[in-house]
C-alpha cells in the first residue's frame, strides 16, 4: 500500500496542474485548446478523486471519480468540439474588460485574497498546512476564476467552459470540505449536459426568427431533413 504521506504529495502535484488549467482557459484564444484544457483539469479531479479514495477509502470518491470521467472527461468536451467544429469558429479573440494579461493577474490576487481569508477563519497554522485546507482555497479560487471567464469572454462556448470550470471548484471544494453525495454530482453533471445543448442554440442564432433559425441549422449541418423522393 502507498503510504498517506505519499499520497497527499501527489495531490499537491495535481493542485499545480490545476492552477495552470485554469490559467490556461482563461488566456487562450483558440476553442479548442480551451477544450482540451477543461478535459485535462477535469481528468486531475479524477486522479485527486482516486487518491483520496486511496487516503479515506470512501466508494463515493470512487463513484464520482468515473462519473466525472465519463461526463466532464469524454462527453461534454466531445460534444463542445462538434459544436465548434459545425459552426466553423476556431478562436474567440474578443474579451469583455479585462485583457487574457490583466485576467491571469487578477486570477492570482483572487487566490491569494482566497487564502488570506480561510487562513483567517482557519486560525491555527497546523491547519493551515493541512490537504484539505488547500484544496479549499483552490476550489473558491476556480469557481472565481472560471466566473471571471464567464464574463469577460464573448463567444458563447467560452462563456460555457467558465461555467464549467465554475463547476469544477464546486467538486474540487466539495471533495474537501464536504462529503459530497454521489446523486448531487450526478445531477450537477445533468445540468451541464443541459448548458451545453444550450448553447448549441445560443451559438447558432439566439437573435434570429424562426425561419432564420431554420436555414441556420442547415448552414451549420446541425439538422438534415430526409430528403422525400
């Protein structure tokens, strides 16, 4: 068996790649590596998920580990990336406020905010040091991070990856705060599988009629008809 030490050290680990997941989404331009940049964090919480199972022993951890890799992991990127890949947009460039620069400047004072303020709550500095304190502090901080991606981006599917990543800091906090039942995680994931079929509406032609609506489905290959002999 691992040793717990060792296990919590590969945890940390992870807490990195989160971080730079999360920078990443919210500076990037081009869709599709944001994409992969919400599978690749989504894949850390599965791995976070497993190694705690290994400290704790919970089988919730394992549960929402392999619902989270088969939704967040698999299908919700595959599905965002046909969305992009039949509307034809391949970058958002266009940004609300804040600069890709100034929003990873903000995104570090806001983790640094963060821990400051649970460091207060949590007065004794043996809990600062503690796993579960940091995993706190980094799941506020990605809720914060991914609302920011929220408003600050245009384009409709990049709105939805802050959203997403939002949802990510609520597992991540979850995972260590609390205990987070199975069925709240699985009908969160619903929830996501709803936005992102939103989207597809709201990407394709929230501003136009019916009819205009229609041809755009057609341009976009969205929606075939049969053709009637």
């Amino acid at each position: 068996m691992i040793e717990t030490t060792t296990l919590a050290g590969l945890i940390k680990v992870l807490f990195v790649a989160i971080v730079i997941t999360a920078a990443y989404i919210i500076t990037t331009r081009n869709l599709l590596s944001g994409v992969s940049a919400y599978a690749t964090q989504s894949l850390t919480l599965v791995l976070i998920a497993l190694l705690l199972y290994g400290i704790e022993g919970s089988p919730v951890l394992l549960a929402i580990a392999a619902i989270t890799f088969a939704s967040k992991v698999l299908i919700i990127p595959y599905f965002i990336a046909s969305i992009q890949e039949k509307i034809r947009i391949k970058r958002d460039i266009e940004f609300h406020f804040l600069s890709p620069t100034t929003s990873l400047v903000v995104s570090v004072a806001l983790m640094l905010l963060v821990y400051i303020a649970l460091g207060r709550v949590m007065a004794a500095s043996a809990i600062r040091d503690n796993l579960f304190f940091f995993g706190a502090v980094l799941g506020i901080s990605l809720m914060l991070m991914g609302m920011m991606v929220t408003f600050s981006r245009k384009r409709a599917l990049t709105k939805v990856l802050g959203f997403l990543s939002m949802e990510n800091g609520v597992l991540l906090f979850g995972l260590f705060v609390t205990e987070l039942p199975f069925i709240i995680e699985f009908l969160i994931v619903i929830d996501l599988i709803i936005l992102v079929l939103l989207t597809t509406i709201l990407t394709v032609g929230i501003d136009s009629t019916l009819e205009d609506y229609h041809k755009r489905l057609h341009r976009f290959h969205l929606w075939e008809e049969e053709e009637r002999s």
